[in-house]
C-alpha cells in the first residue's frame, strides 16, 4: 500500500510542478493579446437564457458535421492498472481513477475526441488558481459579450462585485459560463501585464495559456477555444485527458468545497444577492440519483445526445473519480454513475 500510495503522491507532485513552472511563464509576459479592444457590452438577464442544464449549442451550429481537426493523440500519463473493472455503461467513453493506486481501473472510448462542453470549467478553474488569489476582488466587463446565447449563467452582472472564489463557486454549482469569462478575464488581464486590456482581449491570453498550462499536464488530446466548453468543433478533448483533469480537480480544495454544494444563497462583495443550484442530480439529498457517496464534480452538456458527467466519490475509504461523456440523454450519465459507484461498492 505504501508503494501505491508512494506513486500517486509522486504523480500528483509531478503534475502540479510542471503547472507551477507553466504559470509562472504566464505570469512573466508569456500571453499574447489581440491588437484590437471591443466595446463594452452590458448584459441583461433578458439578454442570457438559461435551460435546466449546462452548455448548449448554437442553433447555427446544429447541423455541422463538419471533423476538421486532427485525430487527437494518446495520453500515457495515467497508468492503466493490472486488474481493471468489468463494467457495461452506456457512455461511448468513460474512465475510472482510483486516486489511492494512482491508476486508471477502466476505460473506455481512449483516444477519441470528445466535446467536454462544461467539465471544461475544472481545468479552467485550476489554471485560473495558477494566476489569480481567490480573495481578489473583480467586476465584470466587456467579456460578459462573449456568453453564448441560451448559456446556463450565475447572473452575474457589469455592476456587480465578485471574489474570485465566489466566481468559482458560479462556475461550479449553476455552471455559469458568465462566471467562467469573467474569472477568465480577471485572469488574462494579469497575464497581458498591460494598464488596459479588454475583457475580450483578455480571455483570449488566458485561453491561450489554458492551452499551454494543458499540455504541461500531459494533455496531449486536448485543444480549447473558451473557459466555459461552449461548443466549438475546435473545442475538444479525449477521455484520457479528462481524466488527468479529475485526477488534479478532486486535489484542489477549492473545487471540492463547492462541487459538493447543493444549493447556497450568497452575497457577492458588491452586495448583491442570488440564489445558485448545483446542476449535479447526485449531491441532491431528495433527488432519485442522490448517492451519499458523492462528494462532486460536475457536469456539462452541448446539447441533445450529449451529455457529460465528472463525478468524485468516498466509497470504502477510498477515493475515486470517473468520468462518462457523449451521453445520449441527460439522466443516463447519472443511471451509469449510479452503476460505476455500485460496482466499485463491491470493489
């Protein structure tokens, strides 16, 4: 046991050094931002709809088959355990982690692209916690433009007043997308190290670091266009790759003090209040997926026949974390983690 734990220990350290070095480039004048500033838009909650998930599509995107990118390449970082589980879930790629060996004990779908739509917002979170303190204060603002239309938001407004950890908790139980350009804003402008820097500009340095802090992480299937996952065909990533993000997310405390929240009334530094709901069925005490076990992650959907779910759970003193994408529907990614957290009860 105590070479297991031994190696985890070892990957983890190994992982957040490399994201440690990557950051610090960042921070050094490492981003590059766009020539051209974009007027300040405001956004109104007439302006931004929100649907009872997480990301959707654009309607003009709907009927766009169009593959143009590359076939993602294999990640080797996470070792696939000698004695993996037999399991049968309806997700076209899935893989399970068990954080104590440090090893992949299922996996399904490796080395096909997927659309990470909101799980996006982890990697987004953790490299957003390479540049930014979670006390500081920020408010929102031209970035709030870039929210794509019928976006699952937190309401958060160009008059308001955020900590960054409260963004985070935006980004995490309502899934707001306009919480996610905004801490990717308050992120980029320290990364420009410029007086003045447009939101837009701004997101456009940290999304571009994102990339790099990513591939750090041994990412080697993955590319991203924005910090909430809005759908983009040259926003994607493969199943290997999520779960090297699962396996940093369920270590960052921040992450973990909010992905198990079910609901919380707050008030932002401004003084303004709100009221936000985890789109995660399973930590609702009450809902028929609730599960005990459960203590995160967090969802995310592009719109009909696919639907995603990262999930961190304590079963028999253990830790694990898994992940389902591509669902077809939205309740069947919580019917296969029901059964994955089944299986790994008789583990």
């Amino acid at each position: 046991m105590k070479r297991k734990t031994d190696k985890i220990v070892t990957l983890i350290s190994s992982l957040l050094c490399a994201a440690t070095v990557l950051s610090c480039a960042a921070c050094s004048g490492g981003g590059r931002t766009s020539d051209t500033d974009s007027a300040s838009v405001s956004t109104s909650e007439d302006d931004v709809r929100r649907p009872g998930d997480d990301v959707v599509i654009r309607p003009d995107e709907t009927d766009n088959e169009t593959d143009a990118v590359t076939a993602p390449a294999e990640s080797d970082v996470l070792p696939i355990a000698d004695e993996t589980l037999d399991l049968d879930v309806k997700a076209p790629q899935c893989f399970v982690f068990d954080t104590q060996s440090g090893e992949l004990i299922y996996m399904k779908g490796k080395g096909e692209k997927l659309y990470p739509a909101s799980t996006t917002k982890l990697l987004t979170i953790m490299y957003a916690l390479t540049v930014l303190d979670p006390e500081m204060l920020v408010t929102p603002g031209d970035e709030l433009s870039l929210v794509g239309e019928f976006s699952t938001i937190a309401y958060v407004k160009p008059n308001h007043t955020l900590s960054v950890e409260m963004l985070i908790e935006g980004m995490l139980l309502p899934s707001g997308n306009d919480a996610a350009y905004v801490l990717a804003a308050a992120a980029g402008r320290l990364m420009s190290q410029k007086e003045a820097v447009s939101g837009v500009d701004a997101v456009a340095v940290f999304v571009e670091g994102m990339n790099s802090y990513a591939q750090s992480l041994g990412m080697k299937g993955s590319h991203f266009m924005s910090p909430d996952g809005y759908f983009n065909e040259d926003h994607y990533t493969t199943v290997e790759d999520m779960a090297i993000v699962a396996s940093l997310a369920v270590h960052n405390p921040i992450i973990m003090k909010y992905a198990c929240v079910a609901k919380d009334n707050v008030t932002y530094a401004s003084g303004h209040l709100n009221t936000w709901t985890n789109t995660n069925r399973l930590i609702h005490k009450g809902d028929e997926y609730y599960s005990p076990y459960v203590t995160g992650l967090k969802t995310g959907s592009v719109g009909e026949g696919n639907y995603s779910l990262v999930v961190s759970a304590d079963i028999n003193g253990r830790t694990y974390t898994f992940g389902l994408f591509s669902e077809q529907e939205t309740n069947t990614r919580f019917d296969d983690a029901l059964y994955i957290i089944d299986r790994l009860k008789e583990r």
